[in-house]
C-alpha cells in the first residue's frame, strides 16, 4: 500500500503522506479523508531545514500504514480475519470507493489514490492472494474475460500513468502483464451514470473542478474500455456514501 509521493516542483519539493488519523498541522496545507484509516496529508517543503526529526518522524509513521500495522492495533474487528456471518465488509455490501470506467484524468487527488488502491486490492482478488473482497460487484467484467489478471493489469497501467503524470510515484512494479487498450466492452449508459456520480462527489469535495468537468459533454473513458450502447450494467450499486 502506497505511504508517501513527493514531487519536484520549481519552488521545492511537494508531497503528501498517508496516515491513519488526522494530523492538525500547519505544515499540512490540506487533509484529504479516503477511509476511516487512511487520510492523505498534503505537505510542501522550501528549505532544507524542513526536513527535520518532525518530518523524519512522519515518514516513520506513515511508512507503519504502507505494512498496515495500524490495522493490529486499532480497535475494533480486524479487517483482515473473518468475520462472523451477517458482517460484510465495505467492498462486500455496497462499495465504499469503486473501479472507475471513466478516464482516470477526471478524479481529484483523493479519488486518483484510492483508485489505484482499489485497483491493486482487485488484483490481489483476481490472483487468489486474498481470502476476502471476493463479492465485489464490479469484478465481474473482469472475471468475463479471457485474461482477468491481464485487464486488471491494463486498468492499473492506465491509472499509473495519469499518476505519473500528476508527480505521484504510484509503483510500476506492482503491475504485471498487460493486454492492449479497448479490449473490455463496456455500456455508454454505465459511463453516463458515473460521471453523474463522479460529478456529485466533487461539487461537495473539490466544487472548483466540479465546475470545470461539468461542461464535459460526454468523458473519456479509461482506455481499457471500448465504449458500446447499452444502460447501466446490472452489478451497479452505487450509495451515497460511495467515494
């Protein structure tokens, strides 16, 4: 699990951590919240004095998120063994974030990270590394296929690159062999249906580029999708909490 990115910028170097709590901090300009677990501190550094045995400390701390020994500690279930029946976790029972169709471009910084967070997580299922998140619903065009893991694979490619792109370090080694773009169909009306949702997700988390997205008349897609006619796919459950 990704921890830390910094980039180069003109003016210093410009990055964020992952911690599993809120920091209130002014050297954090912004707080972006993904989960109950995981909330991404956004941090610039001028000098080099910044780095100091603070800064040093965080890396520490954020770094114990990356391995999620955060996760042995914290109360209540852990998310990691099995749960009695009845008890379903986020992906299960509704998906707190989900596997975009829409081009990767379109999200913010907190959807871009947690996108490529699900993205991985899918492909730990789609290996039979993980005894859980077996039911998620959005799995399915990509069980559909010849090749999942090969699609998966694509999907994260696609993700990486846009985060390249942005000065993220998502790590390249964690994809594995590709398939070409435009090899999973998937239904315009689908498309239509997240860009609404993407677009209410941003008027309350970043209204500034809600406004710019909304003239869009019709979004990219995220290049591993060939885009066909249809309505929205019969596994789409969005809820309001949905990220």
């Amino acid at each position: 699990m990704s921890f830390m990115a910094i980039s180069v910028q003109k003016a210093g170097l410009r990055g964020h951590f992952v911690f599993a709590s809120v920091h209130r901090h002014p050297r954090f300009f912004r707080v972006d919240t993904i989960s109950r677990r995981n909330h991404v501190h956004h941090f610039r550094i001028a000098r080099p004095e910044d780095i100091d045995a603070t800064f040093v400390a965080w890396i520490a701390e954020a770094y114990r998120v990356g391995q999620q020994r955060h996760l042995r500690g914290a109360t209540g279930p852990d998310p990691r063994r099995p749960r009695a029946p009845g008890i379903r976790r986020t992906w299960e029972s509704g998906c707190s974030m989900r596997l975009w169709t829409i081009h990767p471009r379109y999200l913010d910084s907190v959807g871009l990270v947690a996108l490529w967070r699900e993205a991985l997580l899918a492909r730990k299922v789609l290996l039979r590394r993980t005894r859980g998140y077996r039911s998620h619903p959005q799995l399915e065009r990509f069980r559909s296929q010849r090749d999942p893991v090969a699609c998966i694979n694509s999907y994260l490619e696609f993700v990486q690159t846009e985060g390249a792109r942005r000065g993220y370090r998502f790590d390249r080694s964690k994809i594995g062999r590709t398939k070409t773009s435009g090899v999973l169909p998937e239904t315009l009306g689908q498309l239509a249906y997240e860009w609404r949702h993407l677009i209410r997700k941003l008027e309350i988390r970043n209204p500034a580029l809600a406004r710019t997205w909304r003239s869009v008349p019709r979004p990219q897609a995220n290049p591993l999708f060939r885009i066909v006619a249809g309505g929205v796919r019969s596994w789409e459950r969005v809820s309001v909490d949905e990220a």
